[in-house]
C-alpha cells in the first residue's frame, strides 16, 4: 500500500465558499456534487484497499491537519484511476486533497 499524501489550503477566509471555488478552478478538471438534505458529519478511514467513509466517530480516522478535527464534508473522484478525496474540515473551514494510495 501506498503512503497517503495531503494537499491542504490552511489558510483562513473571510467567504469560504468563494475561496473553495477558486481552489477549484485551480484544478485541470472537477465536479462536485453537493448533497444540502443530509446533515450528517463524515469521518474518514484510511484501509489498504482506500478508504472508507463513515457517518460515526471512531478510532484511527483521517484528522484535520489544521486542527486536528474528524468531521468533513466529502467528494469523492479518482485521479489516473486511482481515488482522490476532497475534504472540507466542519470545524476549522479549511479544506484539501486526500490521495489515500498516494499521487
């Protein structure tokens, strides 16, 4: 298995969603789909296979590296075949790429 690598935007903004939009135009190609009728928090769990996602606290979940939280608005896509998370932390508002299998 692969290292996971992180690609994160620490820094704080006065309109996160603004910010979040141009980190998207950044990128060569995305798609995002936003689902506003579930409210729910997401945890990640890094596995050898990937990842999994789940909607409950529990031990050895991807934290924050901002501030160390577990909760995240998720997208998922995958990137030369291989998965690629968009995680946007609940508590801080920072925001980043998660390569679980690395780049």
């Amino acid at each position: 298995m692969s290292e996971p690598e992180v690609i994160w935007h620490a820094e704080k903004s006065r309109n996160f969603l603004a910010d979040l939009q141009a980190f998207c135009r950044s990128l060569d190609h995305y798609e995002i789909s936003i689902d506003l009728r579930d409210d729910a928090s997401t945890q990640v769990e890094l596995t050898p296979e990937g990842y999994r996602l789940h909607p409950s606290s529990g031990p050895g979940r991807f934290t924050c590296p901002e501030c160390g939280a577990r909760t995240f608005e998720v997208v998922e896509g995958s990137l030369d075949g291989r998965s690629v998370l968009g995680l946007a932390c609940r508590q801080c508002e920072t925001y980043g790429l998660l390569f679980p299998q690395g780049l």
